[in-house]
C-alpha cells in the first residue's frame, strides 16, 4: 500500500489503461485500430461457422420433436413440424451471417 492518493481524473485513467494496452501488445501506437473491433475471419472458419449453425438448427429442431412426440403419443407429427421449423431456425442464422460477411463491403 502506498501513500500516494488514488487519480481522481478519468482521463489521467485512460491515459494508463491505453499505456498499459500498449505496452501488452493489445494496441499499437497510432494505430486506427480499436480493441473493440473484431479480429478478421478466415473462409474456413466461417465455413465451419454455416455448416454449424444450419447442422444445430436441424438437429434441435428434430430432437425436440422427437420429445415432444414420445411426450404426447403424437408418433410423427410433432418430429416433422420441429424438424422444418429447425432447418427454417439453421437457414435464417445462416443467412444472417451471410448479411453480417457482405456487410463491410456494402460501406
């Protein structure tokens, strides 16, 4: 403990925190670059990323049909219902993320 009093300025904070990012190598000097910004994607993470999304979407949607119809005794029905409204669930996130690619070259 030291008996130095506490800054009381918040810029005199951010001057330490962007100092303390600097020297962590989170933030470069004259750098545009804000930490908040998201790191580049590569293809075949987003790949994966579709593949993923559509593949779950299916997958829940056929798993809780297939729950619900053991629950009830409706032996197909609820299984079919679940199962269109999950690839409807997998192919609109899949097409929310080809909106959230496309959307830095629309700028």
């Amino acid at each position: 403990m030291s008996a130095d009093p506490p800054p009381s300025s918040l810029k005199d904070l951010e001057a330490r925190l962007a100092e303390a990012r600097r020297r962590a190598g989170l933030e470069q000097e004259g750098s545009g670059a804000k930490p908040s910004d998201p790191p580049p994607s590569s293809s075949l993470g987003m790949a994966m990323r579709v593949g993923i999304e559509l593949t779950v979407g299916i997958a829940f949607g056929g798993a809780l049909g297939w729950y619900l119809d053991s629950w009830f005794g409706t032996t197909p029905i609820l299984l079919l219902l679940f199962f269109v409204l999950g690839t409807a669930a997998g192919l609109l996130n899949v097409m929310r993320l080809g909106r959230q690619i496309n959307a830095p070259d629309r700028k």
